[in-house]
C-alpha cells in the first residue's frame, strides 16, 4: 500500500557550494572527469608498434652508434606519436633502483632528444615528397614535379651516356655509396676516409694491425664500474650520442665514487653531470698534454714494465721513449717533453699535468675515453695514437676497467650480431675502385683541367687527391649522393664550385638540403618508419608503420627500378616481380635472415612474435667483456708484423707516402706537430679565435637541422664565445655577429659564455647552409669557414681559426 | 584538504644534462606544437666564471602545489583534481587566467601567445596516462634517469623530503608536490692552480697576447645573459630565449 508520506517542511538546502579544491563538489568531480577523458580521446584509435630507430645516420642496433627502441603510434596512415622503450622495467623510470638490470644491462633503450623529436623531422616542412628536376641555378632551389619514369629514365640514361663518353671512371659518390646498379652496369668510383674516426682508425691500424673500430671501440656498460679513474678527453657522450646507455654508465660510475676528470675546451654538460673535475685544455693542444704525462711517467718510472716487455714492440717504443725526453727529435727538434714545456701550448698547469700522471700511474685501471673528437683536425692521428700509446705503456688497454683508446663508449652485450639479409644477387663482375681522399673531391674535380692541360703531372695530381700513383685517374662527371655531402664535407664554397662543374647530379634524399638544392634530379627517398630496416646488430628491426609521405620510396626501390631501366634487374634484384609485391619481397626477406640470425645465435623466437616487439637483449653478466680482450687476456698476437702493439711503425718511417694514397710524408709515430688552423697557427695574426665544431646535441651532424621540434624551438644555433673574447670586440649575448676568415663568413647569433677557453669559439657542426646571393651564410654551417688544406692521414681537418664582430 | 591522494615529481638536478628530451617527449605527447606552450620547462644556465664555472638545470613543470595558489586565483576556471591532486586548467575557460598565471610562482601556466586573452594551458600530469596505468611521458624520457614520479609519500621514502632547489621559489608559499636532489660539489682530484691557468692562457706565444688581465675573464656582468632561470617571463620571446639549449 502506498502511503503518502506526511509533508514534512524542511528548511531550503543551502546552495550547493562549488568547491574547486578537494574534496571537490560533484559538479565539479564530473567536469574533471570530461576533462581527463579529453586529453585521453587525443590518442583514441592510434595503433602501437615497436620500431627502431632514429634510421638516418644514427640508427639503432648497437653496432651503429645508439640502439634505441621507439613505441610509435600510428592513426589514419601517419605517425602520431613517439613513446620510448618499454619492454623492461615498466613504471620504473628510475631504472638504477632495480641494480640488478644495471648490471645485466636489461635496461630500457630509450631514445634521445633526436629520436623524442622524430616525428617532427619525418614531416618537416623541407621534406621532398615527389622527384623532381631542376628549373633554376644550381643551389637556387628551383625545382618542377615530375614523374618517376621520367626521373628514373633521365638517370639511366645519364649513367649509360656518361658511362660510354667518359669511361667507368666518371661517376662517383663522395662519402656514400652510389646506386648498386651503377656497378651492375660497368661503372662508378669511391673513396677513401671517414670523417668520423679516420684518425683513430688510422691508430688503430697502425698499432693493432687492424683498421676497424666497433671491435674496439667499447665494453659492456658495467665494466665501467671496474675503473678506478675515468678520463673523458674531449668526449661529450650527453651530445655525442654513442650508444644509448653510455651517459647512464659514466653518470652512475661517477655516483659510485669513482674519480672522473673531464678535459675539454668547454666544460660540457659531460663535465656538470659526469665530472668531478674540469681541467679547460685548449683546442687542437691534447698531443702535448699526452706527451708531458709519458714524460713523467717515464721520468717516475711509473709504468707497466711488465705489461710493456710482453705486449708492446720494444724497439718502436725505446724509439719513442727516446722522442719523449727529448733524446731525439721530433718535427720541432729535441724538446724534453715536460708538463712546463706543456703547458705553454695547452694551457693546463705544468702542477696539474704532474699529478694527473701520478694519480693516472696509480689507478689501475683507468678508463681514458678519448672519443674520435680530439682527432678530428690537422695531425689529428697523433693525439689518437699518444693516447693509445699512454694506454698500453700503462698497461690499460685489453682489461676490465680500462680501455677506451680508440674510441666509443659502451655497449650491451650482444650488440655486434648482425643478420646478414640475401637477395639472390649475382655479384657484379665490375669492382669499383677507390680513387680519392673523400674531402678532397672537389680538388679532384677542380685541378682536372690543370691536369688535362699538363700544368700537374700525373703523380702531381693524383697525390693531391689521395690516389697512389698506380691507380688509374678519376675523370669525375656524374654525382650521386644521398647525403648532404656538401654541408658536411670541409670548405662548401669550393665544393659549389666543383658542383657547378660537374655535367649531372642526383640527390636521393629526404630533405631539400644545401646538396640537394644543387642537384640536376631530385628522388625522394623514405626513412625509418616509412620503410623496413635492420639495424646493424642487437639485431633491432624498424618495420614499415606507414606509406612515406606524396611519392617518397623505400631506397631499395630506387634502385631497383634503376636496376630496370640498365637492364641489370635479373643481376640486382631478381626476387622482383611487381611493385604490388615489393613490400612483401622485402618482409620475406627480411623473415629469412631473421629465422637464419636466430637460428645459429640459439635464439627460439617466431618472425611473427618478433615483428612486434623487435628486439631481443642478450643480458650481460661479469666477467664483462672488453675491446681487446682477447690479445691481452688470451695472448692472440696482434695483426702487427711483430705481433704486438706497435707505437712506432716502421712502415711508415720506411715508405716513400708521396706514393700511397697518402701522398705525403706521416710521422712514424704520435708527436707533437702544431696543427694548421689551430691555436698557433700564424694565420690567428688575422682570425684570432681557433673555431671548434663539435657534434651538437640536437643533430645527428646534418639530420634534423629542419626539424620545427628542434631548431629554435629547444635550442638556439649560436657561436660560443669566451667572456674576454666577447668583451674585446664590444659583444654581448644574444647579438647578431659577423663570423669569418679567408674562405667564408656567415651572420649567427653569440652565445657568450664561462664555459669555454679563451681565444676558441665553438660552432657545433649540422646547420644548414643558407646563403645570401652574396655567399653569406645565415645559418651557421661551420663547413663554410674549414679549409681543406691536405692532410696526408686522411683525418678530416674540422677546426678553422675565425674573427667575429658586431653584426 | 583531506581525502585525495597527492602525486608528485622527483627531480634528480644532478644528472640532468638539460637535453630537453622530457620537453619534447610532453610536446609530442600532448599535441602541442612548437612555441610558446611549453608545459614543461628545463632551463640551463651557468653560474661562476672561467674556469670555476657550473652549469645549473631546473626542470619545470606544473608541480600540482598541495596549496594551488593559482586555482584560488582562477575563478572557476582551474581544478586540483583529487585522484592524483593534478591541478587542471578547464580548457572552456582558458581565456581568462592572466591572474591566475601571475599567482603561480614557477610560471606553470603558458599561453599560445601573448595576447591578453591568449589560451592558457599547463601540464597535466599525463592524468590521461596515469588513467591508463602509464608514467607521465616526461619521467620516461629521461636518458640519464633523472626523474621519478609517483605518491608523495613513496617518493619520500625513496629520495627524502627536500622540496627546495636553489632559484625556485621557497617550498613555503604553495607546497609545490616535488622532491629535488640539488647537484653536489665539484673537487679537485688533481690540484688546479686557476690563477695560474688564467696567467697562462693569456699567452700565446710568439704571437699577441688573448688577453691582459684574470679579470677580463672572470668579470661576466653585462656579457653573459644566461646566468640565471626565468621562471615567470614578460613575455612568450624572453620565455623561448631562457628555455633554449646552447649545446648545439
């Protein structure tokens, strides 16, 4: 029965008060719940996927430099987003908490700043999405839409005509690699040296017998743990991003306690973090501060005799013993090589350079991680080879703890094992030679006509190159490049003018960048994430997520369609049968030399259950391994002629180089020689600021240098200028100033700053040219003030004295 | 305030290399382009002159204060949710929070613009992250491992209970839901004689002379600009201008 109930007169409900803070009304709870279902409805739908990455001169995979791991969303046919690895200790963004995987190296591989900014390169607004032709002057950027048969049959046909007029000898890549079917049709030339670690290689061959560095360059993370010193000399891994973990090791080597000593003309980040001291050394200088510390050590006697009798050669080593304290001479004379006579050059306390070789003699291991940077200029193979020398007379190099002479940081075990992919080629029976020093193209190019009409010999020119006089001569006409060579490469300006002289080029490339602007034929080429990828071990694999942007194709492609057009396809690409079927080709490919990889590395893992979470971890545990290990620890002889590391080289002592591809004179071991474009090179008379370029944290050297994510948006492109530096010339921070020297100039903001040396500046390396009409650069690209001044070891010759004013 | 869970960051200064990988991580997340809504800022600067110089970083993102000045300031407009204490901006009354920007100390909320009446937006707390189980993006960013987040009270007893960090506001004024571990002392592991070092590094023989005197190298007033954060600038120009890296 339904009673009505008796009215009851309650007093009127107060108005219900809004509260904004908890303990929040319920209105209010309900508008924050629409709200956080907002921001969720941002990634409604996207798909997820695993992928390695960033592709493009970085690359995953551990053995090419970083090894990091994407979750990447994809909704309606682009990438959305970019998370960072997640496969291991999820919810533990802290990952040292949990030691145990610090120790076995089971850690996240989480990109960098580049790879959070991936996105934003992927679609920069520079991105060239269909082929194009050239309309304007070379550089001009004018350029018309065509369509891929026209592209692709325009650059055959170039490849067969300048082939048949020219000789095999015509057409050529500079630092890169042209299109296989170029070889498949009886064509094309390369060269020689790497401007990365060419110094250090050049070590490395010299004194080990091997020219290679990943097999040197770096143990696994927690060896670092071992060390009871570690030495950073020019090394910044927080920008020189060598593999992905290897700031984390040194940061929670240097939280363990162990002494870390940062030397370097800027106090990097590297030093903040990583360092418990700084020791400013000035640019261009580290040979003489190597020197002094064998001169102490030798002085003290506090090296490793023991180490020295059984693993290095002894007559080259007296002979360097004998250069050090200045019983013989070196190319200025015999100088005993003491921290005072050191210090006049470095600028380093002879006190400070003293008991930094005492400290060093009595921490074994030290761990002396000289990076490649340090090398990257005039000579730069004698302070790559001091260091490895300093290294084996102290007896740090093949053991736990030590290390680091030739480059690198560290790595995860494993990282090394790459999956070998076959695409039933026939070889092609044409072998391209090696006819130049890659940073000297442009003088092959240039000194041609004064070759042709008898002004340089033969041997003249081909020593000017970097070609032994036995080879036959480039007759340089037909480009291809798929790397933005001209910004990268040393001295742009003359390199435009040995473009402008060159009958057709063609850019492969993703972005519109200062080398494609001059090319004849634009192709656009697809990157990670738009393409399937292996990275060089680990193995890490980058599937194609989604259709690159307009008319962009995979490089294996190009290449095939090329293959095509010369008829070689059958030889290149005989697998091919449709462009319907071309991703599947390739996945099934890619499936077989999976299931091969990991089949002999006794790995049980489908292609399927791979696919989406492409990345296997071997985890480490100690013994640790370590470059060399082998050598010192199980007695392997080196691939030297005595078996032992060598310090001195008696081929090079012995051979006339003018012959070789060096074509000039190298000392026969690490001594001090000025640098040209260096501090005390007389030129500073005029351009008194010794300019560095080092590797930058926002760019994988010219990669990025457009992305919106990036560029004046996390950072700004400024030249570092000292304090005194800047005061002389009336310059504060944040003023436009004129940077330039006898072979170019640009407009940059100044960057002024503690952290560097006086009398250096600092232009990091990768911004794009951009010039005016004038050839005044408004970007900042380094390479428009570096000379390219031979240098017979091949090592790229980067640093450049400058002035600056007052824009 | 009772009754709500309080979430919060930890910020180890000691290793952070100001990358700006959790800046670009939140941008990326939360669809926000590049400019001046910067939900989360690192700043670097330098401290000291050649050569007894230090680098500071601040890592800046909404700290979700226990005492929100700013949603006192916002008229209905902004919220301290109470399932993580996130404090949000209602994105249907983001035009009119000049006020309640002046009020945060750490300059938490940034504008598209500075238009008076520019949309106003600030961190989130990655809420719609955290209501999936996930971390906010920024702390997974981090290749130094940097950062943490979670409960208050966990990261407490994982990292202590220090809110203060040289050149951020004090603690005090707003119980801002942070840990900070400052950086420590640089040493000398081998002496360094820094008068010395100036003497000699003003020497270049034979050729001239770089500079006359230590002071021409250890006096940077007027010269260097970048010496300290700027947690609340004028304007979105001088915001860009103090949150931009140099390293490169």
């Amino acid at each position: 029965m339904l009673v009505r109930p008796t009215k009851v007169e309650t007093p009127q409900a107060p108005p219900p008060s809004i509260s904004y803070k908890p303990p929040l009304s319920a209105e209010v709870k309900t508008r924050v719940d629409e709200i956080v279902q907002q921001r969720k409805a941002l990634h409604d739908g996207e798909t997820v996927v695993y992928a390695a990455g960033c592709g493009i001169n970085c690359g995953g995979g551990g053995g090419w430099d970083s090894g990091c791991l994407f979750k990447v969303h994809t909704k309606n046919g682009v990438v959305t987003a970019v998370e960072g690895d997640d496969t291991v200790n999820q919810n533990s963004p802290r990952e040292d908490n949990n030691i145990d995987s610090v120790m076995k190296v089971a850690l996240q591989r989480r990109p960098c700043v580049r790879g959070r900014a991936w996105k934003g390169d992927i679609y920069s607004p520079s991105r060239v999405t269909f082929p194009m032709k050239r309309l304007g002057k070379r550089g001009e950027g004018k350029f018309v839409r065509i369509s891929w048969d026209e592209a692709l049959t325009t650059v055959a046909n170039k490849i067969v005509e300048i082939r048949d007029k020219y000789g095999p000898y015509s057409i050529f890549s500079v630092y890169d690699s042209y299109p296989a079917p170029v070889t498949y049709a009886n064509a094309g030339f390369g060269g020689w040296a790497t401007a990365s670690f060419e110094a250090t290689a050049f070590a490395a061959q010299y004194m080990t017998g091997g020219y290679s560095w990943t097999s040197y360059a770096a143990a696994e993370g927690p060896d670092a743990f071992n060390s009871k010193l570690i030495v950073l000399q020019g090394f910044d891994p927080t920008s020189s991003i060598f593999m992905v973990f290897t700031q984390y090791y040194y940061a929670l080597a240097h939280e363990k306690g162990i002494p870390v000593i940062v030397i370097d003309p800027r106090y990097t980040s590297a030093a903040e973090v990583f360092g418990d001291q700084w020791i400013p050394i000035r640019p261009g200088t580290d040979v003489a501060f190597l020197l002094a510390v064998a001169n102490v050590l030798f002085k003290e006697d506090l090296y490793d005799k023991d180490y020295v009798s059984k693993f290095v050669e002894p007559v080259g080593f007296s002979k360097w013993k004998d250069y050090v304290l200045g019983n013989s001479a070196g190319p200025d004379g015999a100088i005993d090589r003491t921290p005072e006579w050191a210090e006049k050059i470095c600028g380093v306390p002879s006190e400070t350079i003293r008991e930094f070789a005492r400290l060093y003699a009595k921490s074994k291991p030290t761990h002396w991680n000289v990076s490649w940077s340090f090398a990257r200029l005039a000579y730069g193979e004698n302070p790559a080879r001091a260091a490895a020398a300093l290294q084996a007379m102290t007896g740090n190099i093949g053991i736990s703890g030590g290390g680091g002479e030739f480059a690198g940081g560290w790595v995860a075990r494993g990282a090394y094992r790459g999956v070998s992919l076959d695409w039933g080629r026939t070889a092609a029976t044409y072998k391209a030679p090696t006819l130049f020093m890659n940073w000297k193209w442009a003088d092959m190019v240039l000194l041609r006509e004064k070759f042709e009409s008898g002004e340089l010999s033969k041997e003249q020119y081909h020593s000017m190159i970097g070609n032994p006089a036995t080879n036959p001569t480039p007759n340089a006409k037909m480009l291809f490049t798929s790397k933005n060579i001209m910004n990268q490469n040393i001295n742009i300006n003359k390199q435009r003018q040995a473009m402008n002289k060159l009958d057709f080029i063609v850019a492969t490339t993703i972005h519109m960048t200062p080398t494609a602007k001059m090319a004849d034929i634009v192709l656009p080429v697809a990157d990670t994430m738009f393409e399937d990828y292996f990275f060089a071990g680990g193995p890490l694999y980058s599937p194609k997520l989604v259709n690159p942007p307009g008319e962009a194709k995979a490089k294996l492609w190009i290449d095939t369609k090329l293959a095509e057009r010369l008829g070689v396809l059958d030889k290149f690409m005989p697998k091919y049968t449709s462009d319907d079927n071309f991703d599947a080709m390739i996945e099934d490919v890619y499936k077989a030399g999976f299931e091969a990889w990991a089949k002999a590395n006794g790995v049980n893992l489908s292609w399927d259950e791979y696919k989406v979470k492409p990345i296997i971890r071997v985890e480490a545990s100690a013994p640790y391994s370590v470059p060399l290990q082998d050598y010192i620890q199980k007695g392997k002889a080196f691939s030297t002629s005595s078996g032992k590391l060598e310090i001195y080289s008696k081929y090079l002592a012995e051979t006339d180089l003018t012959k070789t591809k060096y074509g000039g004179p190298i000392a026969p071991m690490p001594v001090y020689e000025a640098p040209w474009d260096g501090f005390f090179d007389p030129q500073v008379n005029k351009y008194p600021l010794t300019c560095m370029t080092p590797h930058g944290v926002y760019r994988i050297h010219s990669v990025q240098d457009d992305n919106p994510s990036l560029r004046n948006e996390t950072y700004r492109h400024a030249i570092w200028l000292s304090v005194s530096d800047a005061k002389v010339r009336g310059i504060k921070d944040g003023d436009m100033v004129r940077v330039f020297n006898d072979v170019g100039e640009m407009v940059i903001p100044a960057y002024v700053t503690s952290k560097i040396v006086p009398g250096t500046a600092c232009l990091y390396q990768g911004a794009w040219f951009e010039p005016t009409a004038s050839g005044v650069d408004r970007r900042g690209a380094p390479n428009a003030l570096t000379h390219d001044k031979p240098n017979p070891s091949g090592a790229w010759p980067f640093h450049t004295n400058v002035e600056v004013e007052k824009f | 305030m009772a009754n709500y869970t309080q979430y919060g960051f930890f910020f180890d200064q000691s290793r952070c290399t100001a990358c700006q990988a959790c800046v670009v991580a939140c941008k990326d997340w939360n669809g926000l382009s590049a400019g001046p809504e910067k939900w989360l800022r690192v700043f670097s600067y330098e401290k000291g002159a050649f050569p007894n110089v230090r680098i500071h970083t601040l890592f800046v993102p909404c700290f979700h204060c226990e005492n929100p000045v700013c949603v006192d300031a916002a008229d209905g407009a902004m919220y301290k949710e109470e399932k993580y204490g996130a404090v949000l901006i209602d994105p249907a009354k983001a035009n009119d929070l000049r006020k309640a920007a002046a009020a945060c100390p750490y300059g938490a909320i940034v504008f598209q613009s500075d238009a008076f009446d520019a949309e106003a937006s600030k961190c989130t707390m990655c809420v719609d992250r955290l209501e999936q189980n996930l971390l906010p993006i920024c702390v997974t960013a981090c290749p130094t491992r940097a950062l943490d987040f979670g409960k208050m009270d966990d990261l407490r007893a994982k990292y202590g209970s220090v809110s203060d960090l040289e050149d951020l506001p004090p603690s005090s004024i707003t119980k801002p839901a942070a840990i900070f571990k400052a950086h420590g002392q640089k040493k000398q592991v081998v002496p360094y004689d820094a008068a010395k070092a100036l003497l000699l590094l003003a020497k270049r023989d034979p050729l001239p002379q770089l500079y006359y005197g230590p002071t021409d190298v250890t006096d940077t007033q007027g010269y260097v600009k970048k010496s300290k954060p700027m947690l609340k600038p004028d304007n979105t120009e001088e915001l860009q201008y103090f949150t931009e890296n140099d390293n490169s």
